[in-house]
C-alpha cells in the first residue's frame, strides 16, 4: 500500500496487484481530474468517507456486468411497460451527483463518500466529456438515476439512487441498453451486491478485469455528450 504525497506524480499508482486483501492500492493525494483519469486507466477507483484521506483501491473479486447480460425480472418487466418513468443522459448530471451524495450503507462508516471535492471533479469531468449521467423522471421531477465515467468502451459505474421504487433499476437498465447499442464491452460495478448480481453483474478475479479493461482502453475515448434518443 503505496503513501501518494504533494510529490508523487499524478499518473503513479502501485500495481493493484499489490492491493491489501481488501483492495486497498494506495492512500492520499487529491481527487484531481488527472489522478482520477489515471486511476481508472489502471483498474482503481477512489473510496472514501469525509474523515478520511482519500484511498484508492482494486478490490477482488470485480463486479461486472455485460450490457447484454443484464436480467429484467417478470414483475420488472411489468414495472418498465406501465411507462411511469422516462429516461434522459446528461441533462442533470449536477442534480444526480447531489442526489447520490446522501448516506451509503456500502460507504466506508455508513457516511457518504461523495464529497465536495469529489462532486467538483466528476462535474468536470462532466464537462470534459468522460463522466456521464442516466435521469429517471416520473413527469417533470427528477427521481432516480446514476452517474459514471466512460474510457475506451468500458463504463465505470460510480453511484446510483433512487426517489422513487424501482427508478434506480430503471436508470441500470437504460445505461445497459445504452451501452449495448453503443459499443460500450463491460460496465464495471466494483463491489459485488446482491442487487447488482440479481440484476446480471458477475464477479471476476482482478486478472480477468484488468484484461478486459486493457482490451477496451484500446479503443478510442468518446467524449461526445450522451442522448438517448433515437
């Protein structure tokens, strides 16, 4: 487990295989719109709470789910033909991000790991181009979605809430279809959940995502903004 300091540069991460048996690669450094890039480029993401330095981590197994392999149950399906909800990509990414940041029962001591300095970084990454957004809106208000960031054709699944039942999943499966009609190989989900495996994500061994994540990474970034009309 690596100390990033004002000196380390903002492109070095260990190996995550050097990774402790809970994932953790690396401790500290800012969340600044480079390192994050890095980061991801290299199989870690960021994890923390509000008193904590900022950990990065590769946890294993990864969870994944392959757009094409996402499972819709009988009484979901109901739920998706009633057409209670429309869908949008980043028309709110700002408002997703805030809605996101309340408490998370996977956040490190059950506080949200979304901080301030966070939500400054992913907006601009927003507005770079890399991170993207799925709104679920029942009428004209806002009730469930998620946000991300898209490298190569993989998606990298950071949060996702709902206001409303079932919106979350709503926005999951959008993003699914969405990426599946656009080339998009893997969405990477990070920590296995039973609502994600229900939902088709898999767990894989860190050597198997890495492997993938270098086979998508080979191709090119798309950072045009995202719409889900036809």
């Amino acid at each position: 487990m690596q100390l990033i300091t004002d000196e380390t540069p903002e492109t070095q991460f260990p190996s995550p295989d050097s990774a402790s048996e809970e994932g953790l690669v690396a401790v500290g450094g800012e969340i600044s719109v480079k390192r994050v890039l890095s980061a991801y480029r290299q199989g870690i993401f960021p994890w923390y709470s509000e008193d904590q330095p900022v950990l990065w981590w590769s946890p294993e197994p990864r969870a994944i789910l392959f757009p094409d392999d996402i499972k819709i149950s009988r009484s979901f399906k109901k739920t998706l033909r009633k057409d209670h909800f429309h869908l949008t990509a980043d028309q709110a990414f700002r408002e997703v991000i805030e809605a996101c940041a309340g408490p998370r029962i996977r956040s490190p001591g059950g506080g949200t790991w979304i901080t301030e300095e966070m939500k400054t970084t992913y907006t601009r990454l927003h507005q770079l181009g890399y991170a993207h957004s799925i709104e679920v809106w029942s009428g004209e208000q806002l009730v469930g979605g998620l946000y991300g960031l898209a490298l190569g054709s993989a998606f990298f699944g950071e949060s996702m809430y709902s206001h409303a039942a079932d919106a979350s999943k709503v926005a999951l499966v959008g993003l699914a279809k969405f990426a599946s009609s656009n080339n998009i190989d893997f969405i990477d989900c990070q920590l296995p959940t039973e609502h994600l495996s229900s939902m088709g994500a898999i767990n894989i061994s860190r050597k198997e995502y890495l492997q993938l994540l270098e086979k998508a990474l080979n191709n090119e970034d798309n950072t045009e903004r995202w719409s889900l009309e036809k």
